[in-house]
C-alpha cells in the first residue's frame, strides 16, 4: 500500500487569489487556487482644514452725499421778497448745504473658501459684506412764525429766489426731508502662493490674487412740503399746496481684482495684509420724479412737477463709466482652539465715479415750469449726473473655522 501526504509550500499571490502548492509523497503535484481573507486597510480621509469660513461683523464710516440748500428760514420781520433767499443777512440753512448719512454704521460679513492642497498654497475664497442702511431727516412746522421756504436761483433773472412754505399772514405750513443710503458688496478670488520665508518672526507667505468684484451703492433723497393759505392773502384762504420731488441714485460696479496678500503666522498667532485693485465699470442709474397736489374749494388736483424736480429733468436716466476701487485690509488673528481663530481687522476702500443723490439736484430752476406752470423761458432744472469719489473704512471683529 502507498501512504500519501500533504506538503504545504510557500502561498504565492496572483490577482488577488493564493495559490497552494501541495506535493504528494509519490510525486504528484496538486494546485488549488483558494481565496484569502486579509485585513481591510483603513480608508483614506480626506485633508483635513481645506474648507474654512469666517463671520465679521463691521463697524464703518462711509463719505457723505453733499446736498445744496433745500430749506431756509429768516428771521420774523424778513420782507417778503428776501424771505428764505440765499445771500441777505439773516438767511439760515435748516436742510442740506452739508454732506449727511457719513457717520458710523453696523454691518455684517461673510467669508468662505477652499485650499486645493493641504499645505495651502493655493485655493479660492468668495466673500459678501452689507452694511445698515443710513437715513438723515428734518421737519418742521410753522403757523407763519417763523419763516420756512425751499430756496432756488431763479433762470429767468438769474437771481436768488424761494418757494415760500410758511410767511406770517400768508401761509402756514410743514416740510420734510430726507435721504437714506445703502452699501453693500461681493467678490470672488483666485488664490496662489508666490514665495515664502521663514524670518526670526516667524513664517511670512506671499500670494497673489485675482477675481471678480462687485459693489452697489445708493441714495434716495425726498422733499416734500404742505402750505395752506391764511385768510388775508392774494390765495383764497384754506387753498392747499403740496409739492414734492424725489432723487434716486444708484451705481452698480463690476471689475476684475488683482492683488497681493502677504501673512506672518508664528504659534497662535497671524498677522495679514492685502492690497487690491479692481478695475471695471460703474452702471449708474437715476430716477427723477416730482409732483404737486392743489386742493382749492374742494377740488383735489394732481400736476406732475414739484419745485425741483419739473418737466424739464423728471424721468430715468443712466450711464457707464470706467471705475477703479482700490482697497486695503490688515487682518490679526489668535488661534483660541483646534481649527478656531479670532480676527481683528481694518479695512480702506475707495469707489471712484459714484452716483449719489445730491448729485442729481439742478437749483436752477425756471419758476413758469412749476405748477400750475404757464410755460416759456429755459429749461431748467436739468437732468444732469455729477459723479464723485465714495470713500469707505472701518474696523472688522469676528470668528473663522477650518475644517
């Protein structure tokens, strides 16, 4: 009888199967090919701290919309015919001649971004910022006393006039005004590291970046007065007039951004500065309205045109320039705990060829366009879009995580 045995051989591995040799005592070779249960490799995370986004909230202050003189008053015994005029002694400016809605303002924003490599050499980042809408107002009201007018210079002479609102024994009456304004912005960056050193304050990096950037601003300003005619007069008493005009501005920048950023890190703390400018278009728009109600013997009429606002400038309007915002931040940050980081920064933003609302505003005014107007003589107020520079800076405070 002959005994047969098992010899196993060394296992070789082909496309995922084990192959067993055995070789029989009389010398016959037996292969079977068996499957082998390995240990399963952990997956692959993937880097961590390649997504990262930040809260800010804004403290700003943002240049003022310059308005010309809108409401006068003059002192009680003012002759007719020099009450509320520009230039005679005793004339005083309740409302505009001044820049308004420039002090300081709260705000909010957002920053996100993703590096494409784990030691965050380049990668992309989108940001949005709005700050709370400004408003500047003035009333008032008289029984006579004392004096109110809206002053203008007069086309047909080309000297000082007004629109009497309140006179003693003429008219009493109320005016009110007011404008508010908004800003607000986005953008979007390319990010890529240009260079680094290490120094004995740490490590510095240098990047440079280029996007989109976009910013809106815009102002409405709104004049409105009620006069009421008091027995005595040339009117008959208890006739109602009530004009009012409205300027709205806009300007809508879009451009492409370009700049550097470079940014200290040593332990927790971060130090960075940007420096950018965008270069593009501002679209800007305007809308010009005005209306006057009468209301004599009962009788409600509706004109369009009010005092500075008339048949010669009321409509829409745009245009587009060429504009540039050159803008710099210096951020520093404090690394509180893994992946979180407090950051304080200051930011300067300056807008060039913006439209705001008191540039719309053509004093000149031909007094037979106003209503009920009789016609003739030029026209005036025009339509006219006087752009200037915006200026905005203030302080930045909030929290960023990366995961």
């Amino acid at each position: 009888m002959k005994r047969f045995f098992w010899a196993i051989a060394p296992t070789a591995r082909i496309g995922g199967l084990a192959v067993l040799a055995a070789t029989a005592g009389c010398g016959l070779a037996v292969a079977a090919d068996l499957p082998v249960i390995t240990k399963a490799a952990p997956l692959a995370l993937a880097d961590p701290d390649r997504f990262w986004v930040g809260m800010d909230y804004l403290a700003w202050s943002v240049k003022g919309d310059r308005l010309p003189p809108l409401v006068t008053t003059s002192p009680a015994g003012t002759p007719l015919a020099q009450a509320g005029v520009l230039g005679p002694p005793g004339t005083t400016v309740l409302f505009g001649d001044s820049s308004v809605n420039g002090g300081w303002r709260s705000g909010g924003q957002l920053r996100a971004g993703y590096w494409f490599d784990p030691k965050h050499t380049t990668g992309i980042e989108a940001n949005f910022f709005g700050l709370e809408r400004a408003s500047s107002g003035f009333n008032a009201d008289s029984a006579g006393t004392p004096i109110l007018a809206r002053p203008f210079l007069d086309a047909t002479t080309n000297q000082q006039n007004s629109q009497l609102i309140a006179f003693p024994g003429l008219l009493s009456g109320s005016v009110t005004a007011s404008e508010t304004s908004r800003l607000y912005g986005a953008g979007a960056l390319y990010r890529q590291e240009i260079g680094s050193s290490s120094t004995s304050w740490g490590t510095m990096r240098f990047s440079a970046l280029a996007g989109y950037r976009f910013l809106h601003a815009s102002d409405r300003l709104d004049i409105s007065s009620t006069s009421v005619a008091l027995a005595g007069g040339l009117i008959p008493p208890g006739t109602v007039f009530t004009p009012s005009d409205s300027f709205h501005a806009s300007s809508n920048f879009h451009g492409f951004d370009l700049g550097v950023v470079g940014e200290l890190s040593r332990g927790p703390w971060m130090l960075e500065w940007r420096a950018k400018v965008a270069l593009g278009a501002n679209i800007n728009e305007a809308q010009i309205n005005g209306s006057t109600t009468i209301i004599a013997g009962g009788v409600t009429t509706t004109l369009p045109g009010g005092l500075l606002a008339l048949s010669s400038n009321i409509g829409s309007y745009s245009q587009t320039r060429f504009a540039a915002v050159p803008d710099f931040i210096v951020k520093a940050g404090y690394q509180f705990a893994p992946a979180w980081q407090l950051v304080a920064g200051y930011e300067l933003l300056y807008w060039t060829g913006v439209q705001r609302a008191g540039g719309l505003v053509d004093t000149t005014v031909n007094p037979n366009l106003i209503p009920p107007a009789g016609g003739g003589g030029p026209q005036r107020p025009q339509a006219q879009l006087d752009t200037s520079s915006l200026l905005a800076q203030g302080f930045s405070f909030g929290i960023k995580h990366q995961f």
